[in-house]
C-alpha cells in the first residue's frame, strides 16, 4: 500500500472565522483507493489554525514516514524520522529504454560511435542490447573487473568485445552517450553529442544532454494519482514501492532538460542527418 500525505492551509482573514477555526482545530482526512491492484491511502491534512501538529499526523502516517509520497515542496519533520519518497530506478529504466528505442529507429546504428558510462556496474544488464544495435560500443566503467568478465561472455557468445575502460578519453568523439547512472563531473564530449542519462548531472556537459522523460500515465493510476504529484513521481512510487514492473517497459516519446526537449523522431532524424 502506498501512503501518500498533503497539506493545505485554510487560514481565515476574517479575525472572527480564524478564532472559531482556532477553536475547532486542524482536521485530517483520510481516503483509500484501488486500482490495477494498487491501494492508495491519502491523507489530507487540512491547517486551519497556522499550526502543523505533526504528533497527530504521524498516528496516522506510522511507519511509513520513511518514503512518504508528497509534494516536493512539503518541509517535513526531519527530526520526527520523516523522508520524501525518492528514487532513480524508474528515471534509469526510461532512459535506457529510450535509448534502445533510438538505437533501433536510427537508419544504421552501427554508424554511430555509442558509449555506454555505467560507473559502478549497475546497469550492465543493458550492454547487451545495445550491443543488438551497436557492436563496437565502448563501456566507461570504474568496475572494470564486472565489466571484463561480461566481456569474456559476450566474446565467448557472440565474437563480440566491446571496449572496457576506465579513461574518459574514451569518451571524446562520442555521438550518442546513454548513462543510466548520475554523471558526476564534466566529461569530455564534444559539442554535437547526445546524452540521455537519468537524473541531472552534478557539472555541465558539453552537447544536447537529457534527463527528464515524459510518457502518458496508465488510466488505471491516473484514477488515482493526488493532484499534487507528478506523473512522473507517481509511477516512480508505482515502479518501485508497489512493485508494479509492467511499468518499465514504457518507452518515451518526449526527453527534456530544465530548458528545453527534443521527441524521439527528431534524435533519430538528428543522428540518420549525421550518418
């Protein structure tokens, strides 16, 4: 069951209406819905005296203040154990499906120079279906001993090595740079790259970079979705704490940055111009 928490302020200007709400106190509600096998518990806490009293909410939230869905503009109680929901699990899933999906649409993906910058060794799941579009794609890796031994396998499998390193000069004439994981520092890439990676990077990058992708909501959860969260949020919640994996197979049609967002087509018809 997710658990997700508002709170609205009701603060009267009418000196008479603001003492009677004083009086009458704050008030909470609480919903269940249901739908697509998910149940969703929303508490609504309503302050109309200017006062969060967050002992009574926390009787109801229990122990799902750790990872509570809400607003990311709600101050929550830190002190209290209280931690907005978070996770990047769902953003990493679309950027590699994206990817994959430019990499099938694109006239000849073989022809462009792909590296895969997986820092730790957690999507390496990935290499091998770009490999089905790209069979000279580079891997940026510090977990090279992960990596070489995927490398054996692949080779022993296919006849195909692609090229593990740990230098970033690896990464200089790059043209399409997929990155599942957050990029931590200013990489080397020159000005005409795309990179799709999952959340926004600690420095600047050089190129056309994305990290926010945009897809429609299943009805089923648009049914239930409080107003205040995101699409994006939501299903990330869905994704991972309702563990609803059907999910992921969800392939974007639109990616964006703070400023600006480029459709699938016009990557794929940016990349065949270049070819």
């Amino acid at each position: 069951m997710l658990t997700a928490l508002s709170i609205t302020e009701k603060i009267e200007k009418n000196k008479l209406k603001h003492l009677f709400n004083i009086i009458r106190g704050n008030k909470i509600t609480i919903t269940l819905k249901q739908s697509g096998g998910v149940t969703l518990r929303r508490l609504q806490y309503f302050n109309r005296n200017g006062k969060i009293n967050w002992d009574i909410i926390d009787r109801y939230v229990g122990i799902q203040r750790d990872g509570i869905l809400c607003s990311e503009y709600l101050e929550l109680p830190a002190d209290m154990g209280y931690r907005r929901f978070a996770s990047e699990e769902f953003s990493k899933r679309l950027c590699t499906n994206m990817a994959l999906q430019i990499l099938s649409k694109v006239q000849d993906a073989s022809k462009l120079k792909v590296c895969f910058y997986d820092l730790y060794g957690e999507s390496a799941d990935t290499l091998i279906h770009i490999l089905e579009y790209c069979p000279e794609v580079r891997v940026y890796t510090q977990n090279s001993e992960l990596y070489s031994n995927i490398r054996d396998v692949i080779l022993e499998d296919t006849g195909i090595s692609p090229i593990i390193s740990c230098d970033e000069s690896i990464l200089e004439d790059t043209d399409f740079l997929i990155a599942p994981c957050k990029i931590k520092n200013t990489l080397p890439l020159k000005n005409k790259a795309i990179t799709l990676t999952s959340v926004c990077p600690d420095a600047g990058q050089k190129g056309a970079l994305y990290f926010r992708y945009h897809f429609k909501m299943p009805t089923r959860f648009a049914d239930i979705k409080p107003a205040e969260l995101s699409d994006f949020y939501f299903a990330t919640a869905l994704y991972v704490k309702a563990k609803q994996h059907q999910l992921g197979t969800i392939v974007p049609m639109i990616c964006s940055n703070y400023s600006s967002g480029a459709r699938l087509e016009s990557i794929c018809a940016y990349f065949d111009s270049r070819a």
